[in-house]
C-alpha cells in the first residue's frame, strides 16, 4: 500500500482527506475507497459510536457529479448518505434528501444532515465485520508491506 503525499492526490481524494479528519473529529472512524457489494465503490465510509453507518461520496466538479450514475445503489448500505464537495461547487445540483459536506483536503462541515435510513441488522453486522477487516488489512499492509496484503 502506498502511502499519497498531499500533492499527489486527486481532488476527489482530497476532500475524502478532508471529511476524513472532520468525521474523526466528531468521534467517528472511517475509511477511504471501501467496497460495501461488487461493483460499489464508496469515497468514504464511516462508523459512528453509536454504530451508525454514514457513506460520503466526493465530487470534485459538475461533471463528476453528473457522471455518478450508482449513488443511488449506496443507499442501501448506509444509514445517512452524504456528498462532499468543495466551497465552489453548484450544490444547487445535489438531492435535497441526502446530507451536505463542504471540505478540502484539511477540513470538512456538516452543512445539512442527512436524514437516517436505518439499514437492517443483518446487513449492519455484515457491514461493521467488512469495515473491520478492511481497516485491519490496510493497518498490516501499512506495517508490514511485503506482507503481500490484499484487499
């Protein structure tokens, strides 16, 4: 696993870096391009301490926004659902329905709260065991990189 110096992030990866930080400042632990289902592929996934899973997507532009064509297929993996954009973006263009975050790579807010989608406990359990594994993977990798870790 290789580690990305702030430079080399894409702009979408920035905000993740963002959010990141802001989420853990709120008590929460998250992960960075987590994959909840084949073929799904979340910006950012988070675990609060009362269990609450939330999935933030990061859009960097309007096209990359239009372009998203499988948001809508994350909703049932998450109990609030989030877009985090940068201060510049039209957010007039995102779904009233879903949360609001504005980042940059050092920093995010809440704008707007999701609202709660309880996801049932069968999928909650498989989730929290994914999140767990995945964080655990990613910690060895990073501690032993020759360890031949996959994700």
């Amino acid at each position: 696993m290789e580690l990305n110096t702030l430079e080399t992030l894409a702009p979408g990866q920035k905000l993740a870096r963002g959010v990141a930080r802001h989420l853990s400042s709120l008590g929460l632990v998250s992960i960075e391009e987590f994959v909840p289902a084949r073929g799904l592929r979340v910006d950012v996934i988070a675990l609060t301490p009362k269990g609450e899973i939330w999935v933030v997507e990061c859009k960097s532009s309007r096209a990359d926004f239009q372009t998203d064509n499988k948001w809508q297929g994350y909703l049932e993996w998450c109990d609030r659902f989030f877009w985090a954009v940068d201060s510049e973006f039209p957010v007039d263009l995102l779904p009233d329905e879903t949360g609001l975050i504005i980042a940059d790579a050092y920093d995010a807010e809440i704008i707007r709260m999701s609202p709660t989608d309880k996801i049932a406990p069968a999928r909650r359990k498989v989730m929290v065991q994914k999140f767990a594994t995945h964080a655990a993977r990613r910690l060895q990798a990073l501690r032993d990189p020759g360890a031949g870790i996959s994700f």
